[in-house]
C-alpha cells in the first residue's frame, strides 16, 4: 500500500492511497482457497470446484467485500501508524467513473482514494493546581425549611363550598375563554379551571378582579399581557375573557403536624422536615456546583489558546444552532424579540461553540494524563437514571441504549466530563464564599456540558 499526503495545511489534511492490483489479488486468492473447502456447487464433490469456476462465480463479489474492508479499515490504521488523531470520521473520496471501478473489481488496476481529515491539535497542559475557586455556599435555616413545608402544607390544603364573595385565598372554579381583538386564541380558554385567588397564577391584573364573584356569576376580565410574556404573538396585548364563576370555596384549616406528613406519605413531621431540608440542599448544590464548574472552565477558557478542527466547530455549532432555532419556534419570538440580529446571534453562537470545542479537548487531555476512568457500574447508574426519566416505558428505553452503542456512548462523555471537573477541583484553591439564596440562584448558568455537546 502506497501512502502519499498531498495536503497538510494547518490541522487539515489529505492522503493519496494506492493500494497495488497485486495486493488485491493477494487477498482474493486467499479468500477463494478458503471458500473452495466450504462452497458447494452442482457437478462438484466438495472441496473439488475449480479455481478458475469459483473465482467466475464469486470473484466480483469478493472482490468488492475486500475494497469495501480496505475502505473500513485502512483511514484508522493509516492515521494511527502516523501518529496522529482525526477529529471526526474521515471523509473518502473515490473515482466515480464506472469503468474505473469496473478494472478494480476484476482486479485488472490498483484500488486509488482519497482520504481527508482533520487532526486533534497538539497543545502542551498546563499547571492546574492552585487555580482559584470562590464557592458559593447558601447556610439552610430553619426559617427556610418552615417556608417550604408550610408551602407544601399549602398544596395539601382542602377547600369547602362558601356562601357569598370570593375573597384573596379562596379557590374559585371556573369556565373562561380569552380572546384579542375578538378573536379566541390557542390556550386562552378552559373548563372547570380552579384558581386559588392571590396565588399570582395568571395574568397581572386578572385575579384581582374575580375577588367579591359569587358562584353562577359572570364576569368579563379585562386584562393586559405582559411585555416579556413567554408567547411573542400575545406579549403586551389586551386582552377579555369571558368569565363563568362555577363555585367559590374556602380553605380549611391546615394544621402542620405528623397527621399533615401521613397525608404525604411520610411518618412525621420531623421526617417531612428532613426530606424538606434535603430537597433544599440538592437543590442548592446543583446550584453551587454550576458555578463553581463555571469558575473552572473559565480559568482553563483564559489559559488555552490553540486551532481548533473546523468540522468539529461546525458540528457543534450546528447543534446550538438547532436548539436556538426549536426555542424561538416554541416561544413564537424572533432575534429582534430579543434585542439582537441573526447574524449577531451566529457570531455570539459561533464563539460558544468554539469555547466548548476548545474546553473539550482540554478536558480530554486532562482526564486522560490524570487516568480518569469510567467503570461499569458509573455507566450502569447513569443507564439506570435515564431509564427512571421515562416511567411506563422502562425496557423499551434500556433496549434502545442496549442495541445502540452511540447511545449508550452519549451517557459516557457527562460522566467523564464531571470526573474531569472533580480531580481538577480537588487540586483548586477552593475557598467558601456565603451568600444568600437568591444570589446562588440569581443569573442561572447556561448548560456547561463541553463533552457531551
């Protein structure tokens, strides 16, 4: 096999691979003497077919299977036996013409194609240790825990017919349909809906005009939507709705106590406690820890600065892309809907993509100096927590990730990713920082996954 580069520009480049007629008749006569043993042909004793018969009838087709072997295994041993890494499948390029293919199938001329890829760029690591984290850290009090429980002790209330007004706190049952410039419109319309009044639900505007119905009562609400309203086509406008008050009830009183945590499936009080403050800790942990990852790769962002393969940028722009695209269909907005243009949104987008792309590799490098691992019991936790998000349908989930290995690869790339963010953390000079509660959740971090992306 004859190996020739004829580009090498930058991370790019481009092999010429000639592999000889000889070489293929090599492989063919080969594949023959084994099949002459297991072929069995009309008017042959087994083992007795001739040479010559035997490559008539199956010559082409074996000839085809070893081009079609050389195509699958040659890019990954060519590049391997050069030391080098492709960022994405190699891209093949053969001679179209059917005459061509025709002499090499016979094995009458050399197999020649061209193989095209980008490498992984080359870049020395840099020191980790020491680099600087500020931890932000929300101390749960016990004012907080009592919140959250009288919360939930709010959903659990129970409501009883009333005699006479609604008031703020009373649920009311209703029938509406919604409408803009008279016309009804897609969501603004219900039946039987309940409404508990004062609990900010709808509409700015809207509740407070239902206090002082009475059950049987019509009302036309007349209200504006918000500017910022998540549905473009409906932000800022006027809006009626027709109103049918079919009951008004009053809360019941609500005693927070063990009998309330035995409603909830708990044994008492002080377990609905623990599991409040619980919910609160991972939920502020979740928090912490995106921002403190957010620290680290910003560090390591500053620190590297290198080519990146284009394909692998265009790949990963694509799928942010996407996501954009399927988001402003969803909410109806457009660029200018969010203060910019598309091809300032491109180049912001673009810069992301480079950033994760670039983060990636670095984070790669990373874990595989440091010799981070991911066992079979790390995958088959995380199998088993994709397979919890999708109850009923539990064994068509893990047959899908069981018969498909890219799948079951895109689970791997997370929990890499997060081992990687550990070791480096554990070398940090990491020092807690507290703040409160709204500061911890105040500006939510857009998804940091680099290689899962």
């Amino acid at each position: 096999m004859q190996v020739t580069e004829t580009k090498a520009e930058g991370l790019k480049r481009e092999l010429q691979i000639v592999v000889p007629a000889s070489d293929l008749e090599a492989r063919l006569q080969t594949r023959l003497h084994e099949a002459k043993d297991r072929v069995q042909l009309k008017g042959f004793r087994a083992g007795k077919v001739p040479m010559g018969h035997l490559r008539k009838m199956y010559g082409r087709s074996m000839m085809a299977e070893i081009v079609n072997q050389i195509i699958n295994e040659t890019p990954r041993n060519v590049i391997a036996e050069r030391n080098e890494r492709s960022a994405m499948q190699p891209e093949i390029a053969m001679s179209e013409n059917e005459a061509e293919a025709e002499k090499v199938l016979r094995g009458e001329t050399d197999f020649a194609f061209t193989l095209s890829y980008e490498t992984l760029p080359s870049f020395e690591l840099k020191e980790t240790s020491g680099i600087k984290i500020e931890r932000p850290v929300v101390e749960i009090s016990e004012e907080e825990v009592n919140e959250q429980v009288e919360r939930i002790a709010g959903s659990a209330r129970t409501y009883a017919p009333k005699d006479g007004a609604a008031a703020d706190g009373d649920k009311v049952t209703m029938d509406f349909v919604g409408k803009v410039d008279g016309e009804a419109f897609e969501g603004g319309s219900a039946t039987d809906s309940d409404l508990v009044l004062g609990s900010k639900q709808f509409i700015p505007g809207f509740e407070e005009q239902l206090v002082g119905v009475s059950a049987g009562e019509e009302k036309t609400v007349e209200v504006s939507f918000p500017e910022d309203y998540g549905a473009a086509h409906l932000a800022g406008k006027a809006a009626s709705f027709e109103v049918k008050v079919k009951a008004v009830l009053a809360p019941e009183s609500l005693e927070i106590d063990d009998e309330l945590a035995k409603k909830l499936g708990l044994e008492s009080l002080e377990r609905l406690r623990t599991v409040v403050r619980e919910q609160l800790e991972s939920q502020f942990g979740l928090a912490t820890r995106q921002k403190v990852k957010r620290q680290l790769l910003d560090a390591l962002d500053k620190d590297y600065s290198f080519d990146l393969p284009e394909k692998l940028v265009e790949a990963e722009f694509g799928n942010i892309w996407n996501q954009v695209q399927s988001e402003l269909t969803r909410s109806g907005k457009t660029f200018e809907d969010e203060d910019t243009t598309e091809e300032k949104a491109r180049e912001e987008y673009r810069r992301l993509a480079e950033r994760r792309v670039r983060l990636g590799l670095v984070l790669s490098e990373i874990g595989e100096k440091a010799g981070v691992q991911i066992s079979d019991d790390d995958m088959q936790r995380a199998l088993f927590e994709q397979i919890r998000r999708y109850p009923g349908q539990e064994q068509q989930i893990y047959e899908f990730y069981r018969s498909n290995p890219e799948a079951l690869a895109s689970l791997r790339a997370p929990l890499y990713e997060e081992k990687v963010v550990d070791h480096l953390l554990a070398n940090a000079d990491v020092t807690d920082k507290p703040v409160t509660k709204e500061e911890l959740m105040e500006g939510d971090d857009e998804d940091e996954a680099v290689l899962a992306s």
